[in-house]
C-alpha cells in the first residue's frame, strides 16, 4: 500500500469515526516520551480482524495521544478502550474527539503518567505503538504485573513497531509469553521487518 492510499484510508476512517487524528507531533517529545504518530489504520484493521480482541474485552493504549487506537477499536471490536496519554495539549485533543465520536461511550480517557497509572482489574489487553522508552516500559509493567497479581486472569500484550531493545527485554519477563506476530510488511511499499504486531500473554492458562 502506498503513501497516498494510506493517507487517505486515515482520512476516510477519521469522518468515519467522527474524530481528528491525523498528523505527527514531536513538539512535547524528549528521550523518555516520544513523539506522537497515530497507528496506521491499515494496521489496526489487521489487529481488529485477528480475533484477539472481542466485546468482552477492556484494552488501555499506552501513549493514547489522540485516540485513534481506542475508538476505532470500539467501533470495529465493541471492546472497551482505556487511552492513556501524559502530555496536555495532546490529551485535550483527544478529549474533542471523544465529544462527537461514534464509539466514546466504550471509550475512557485518562491523563496520567503511564508509570505511576493503577492498572484496573478489568483491563485484559495493552497496546503500545512505541510510547516511551524502554527505562519507562520496565515501569509500566510492573504497573501490569502488579495488577496480574491482584487479580490474576489472562493478559495480552500488543506490541506495534516494537524495538529491538523492547523485544530483547520482553523476552526477559518471566511472566510473559510470546504467542504471535501479526505481519504488517505487505501494507506498506518498503519490506521493513519492524512492520509487525508482536503479541505477548501473561497467565495463559488461567481460566482457559
């Protein structure tokens, strides 16, 4: 799929949506947090059609900025969505969005540090598109596995574009499973083999 088709399925996905999240923006970025760039939604309609994600499940998306992740993945999935982004501006965008988008009563917007954020017991799915370093990933799960504990149930973990450097510590985790990848590379021109969505689940075998 080349740039201009993508360009546009954003377009057509964000009327669609009733929402504005086109446009990257690094204006508030440093080493820990990075830039705001939106999930392709080609991608996301790979991740919808996978079958991981359902009605019954609640998804918080590490690093919201302007929410495409969490209401397009209501709308396509009926899931719940938890978007939570740091940085002010960025979140007040998001907080537009979710006053005229088709899908906001499944979706919840929190300004938190991702750090210090209290995972709730009923999230079952986390999102990440490169949010912030791998210094601050460490912290944020052990946010996850601090919530796994209290309440112990299957977690999966969705990792879009992820780093060497994430992937290497991943695979550290004891907790963590790996259980897929999700190609991407035929959505884009360029054969680039970070073009992918690895899965990870914590407690597999609890309530199968």
């Amino acid at each position: 799929m080349g740039k201009e088709t993508e360009d546009k399925k954003d377009i057509e996905w964000d009327k669609l949506l009733h929402i504005r999240t086109t446009g990257r923006d690094d204006s508030h970025s440093d080493q820990y947090r990075y830039p705001y760039e939106p999930t392709p939604y080609s991608v996301l309609e790979r991740l919808a059609n996978s079958g991981y994600i359902g009605k019954k499940n609640t998804v918080i998306d590490y690093g919201c900025g302007k929410g495409r992740v969490d209401f397009f993945l209501a709308y396509q999935t009926r899931c719940h969505t938890i978007g939570i982004e740091y940085e002010q501006q960025i979140f007040e965008k998001a907080v537009l969005n979710k006053e005229k988008a088709v899908s906001s009563e499944k979706v919840s917007l929190v300004q938190a540090d991702a750090v210090e954020y209290k995972v709730p017991e009923q999230v079952d799915c986390c999102f990440f598109f490169n949010p912030f370093s791998l210094d601050l990933l460490k912290k944020v799960m052990a946010r996850i596995l601090e919530s796994y504990y209290a309440q112990m149930r299957k977690i999966q973990l969705f990792f879009y574009y992820p780093s060497d450097e994430y992937i290497s510590y991943l695979m550290t985790v004891d907790e963590l499973l790996f259980a897929d990848e999700i190609d991407c590379r035929d959505l884009f021109p360029e054969d680039n083999v970070r073009e992918r969505i690895i899965v990870f689940e914590i407690g597999r075998y609890i309530g199968a």
